[in-house]
C-alpha cells in the first residue's frame, strides 16, 4: 500500500490565560485524513526558515485564523472591531506562504490562509467587509452564502456552473488578486471567495472553510485535490 502524502496544517495560536497554547480545531485533522493524508502540524514557534520547515511535506493547508494587522497593506483598519492575530502566528503564516508561493509544493489555503497566499503574491485585502465593500453580505460566524463559480474555472467545472451554498467565517477578504492568480468564484455580494495559480500543480485558495463541509461540493473535491496532487498524480476535475 502507497503511503498517504504528509500535509502540513499550521498551527494557531491562544492564551488561555496563564500561558500560550498551540490550538486548532480538529476537523482540519479529520479532513485531511478522510481525503486520504497524513497530517503533519507546523508550529508557529517553530525557529527554522520556512523552507527547512516545508521539508518532508508532499501538500500544506494553510488554515484560518484571526485578522491581518493592516501595516500589511498600509491602510487603516475599518469600523468593525478587529481581533488580531498573535504576532508570532502571523509571522509564521506569512513566512509560510511567500515560502509556498515561491515553490510547486501543493496548497489549499483557507480563509486567513488565502488572505496570507494572496499577500504574497502581491495582492491586497479588504480589511473590514462591513465598511469597506457597500452591500457585503455578513461573512461572520458560520453563516452560508451563495458562492458562484466562474467560467472556465475548476470550481466551475466540479460544479457544473451551479453555485453552492457554503459557510464563512471571515471579515476580511481579497481586494484584489495577485497578477498571476486566476479568479474562481466570487459570493453572491460580489466578494472574491476563491482563487488559484494556473501555472502550478494546485495552490488554491478559498474563503469559506471546506474542513466545515467535507461532504459538499465545496469540501471533499478539494481537500482530494490537495491529496491527489501531493500523491504526485495530475489534477483530474471530476467531470460525471
């Protein structure tokens, strides 16, 4: 039997009031292992350089988290009260994906993790939904919007052009995409949901959480991707 890929998850980061610990919730374990991987943790005190740290793995997801301080795209932060990352989380995400973003190696990047991949490829961030794109639905606490593939996009083609109703967990977003990023669906709102890199084996990024909802359309097809595809094997759109 083939061993199953290693995919790194990145670790976040939480006081509980005495000391600092290492948290994440376990369906990103548990969707990695239903897609048929193995994962490995990446621990955001890890001191290695992020290329030493990505050693060994086949795929990385790179999970979500709280907000990006706004010195990352030299504007002033919305109205809606932010909950910033840790320091050192964010750090570690960000170093990780301009690491990933330099490489082939596979990565399904979600939530703050596409935020992270698509700042490393040099795109910008809306920083508050609320005040910062008129007639933003509310992306917050898990609640389910339509999100609508674009033409010629592999979400479109898993989908069969139909939009899916998905759950989100964010209020802050891509603005605009780095300029080698393709486009793949955007919510009912009009907000960028998610995006790839045509030019390498899968480095995907999307807002709304597939570890959530491993058995939608906007689950299981990509976290098998990300496996696949860290298996060596091509990225065959599922076409029945």
């Amino acid at each position: 039997m083939d061993s199953p890929p290693r995919i790194g998850i990145d670790l976040d980061l939480d006081h509980d009031g005495r000391r600092w610990v290492y948290k994440n919730p376990a369906t990103y374990h548990a969707a990695v292992v239903r897609a048929g991987g193995l994962p490995v943790f990446l621990c955001p005190d890890d001191p290695r350089p992020a290329g030493e740290i990505l050693e060994g793995l086949d795929g990385v997801l790179l999970t979500g988290g709280d907000d990006i301080h706004p010195r990352h795209v030299g504007r002033l932060a919305g109205k809606t009260p932010m909950t910033l990352l840790p320091v050192r989380r964010e750090r570690f995400v960000l170093r990780l994906a301009r690491e990933i973003w330099d490489r082939d190696l596979p990565c399904l990047a979600v939530c703050l993790g596409s935020q992270a991949l698509n700042l490393a490829a040099g795109g910008d961030l809306v920083l508050d939904l609320p005040s910062e794109y008129p007639g933003a639905l509310d992306h917050s606490g898990g609640k389910r919007h339509l999100v609508f593939p674009e033409p010629q996009s592999f979400l479109g083609r898993y989908w069969k052009m139909c939009p899916q109703r998905l759950k989100s967990h964010h209020h802050q977003a891509a603005r605009t995409l780095g300029a080698e990023l393709f486009l793949e669906a955007r919510g009912e709102d009009g907000v960028i949901e998610a995006f790839r890199h045509p030019g390498k084996p899968f480095l995907f990024g999307v807002q709304w959480h597939p570890e959530l909802q491993f058995e939608s359309l906007g689950g299981h097809p990509l976290l098998e991707a990300l496996v696949r595809v860290s298996k060596g094997q091509p990225l065959e759109p599922k076409v029945d």
